[in-house]
C-alpha cells in the first residue's frame, strides 16, 4: 500500500509522526509501527540506505525526491 501525500513536499507536507500515512487521518495506522504490526528501523542523516520499491498502480507524480 502507499499513500500519496499532499503536493509540495519537501518545503511543505505531513508533519514528522505522520510521514506514513501522508497526514491523512484515514491510514493513521501505518504511522503507528509499534501497533505490533512491524517493527521501526532508526534512519540516522549521512548513512546510506537501500530501499526496494514494487509499484503495483502506476500513477503521474510531479517528481521524486
């Protein structure tokens, strides 16, 4: 599942806490791990990350940052 937050981010968009659901209050829960669903991984500024994406529903998207 992923959610599409509002347009403008990085400058503007979900506050920290509710990054996961996009700010929308109808996937609250994806912002909540500990609900017991999967655990939270620390992301530390200046470490390398790799992520897998799998998009299952194509949509247009201004950009990607």
């Amino acid at each position: 599942q992923s959610v599409e937050g509002p347009k403008g981010f990085p400058a503007a968009g979900p506050a920290d806490g509710r990054i996961c659901s996009g700010g929308n209050s109808r996937f609250a829960q994806l912002d909540d791990p500990r609900a017991g669903q999967w655990p939270a991984t620390p992301v530390r500024a200046g470490q390398g990350y790799t992520f897998s994406w799998r998009l299952t529903a194509r949509h247009a998207t201004t950009d990607f940052r």
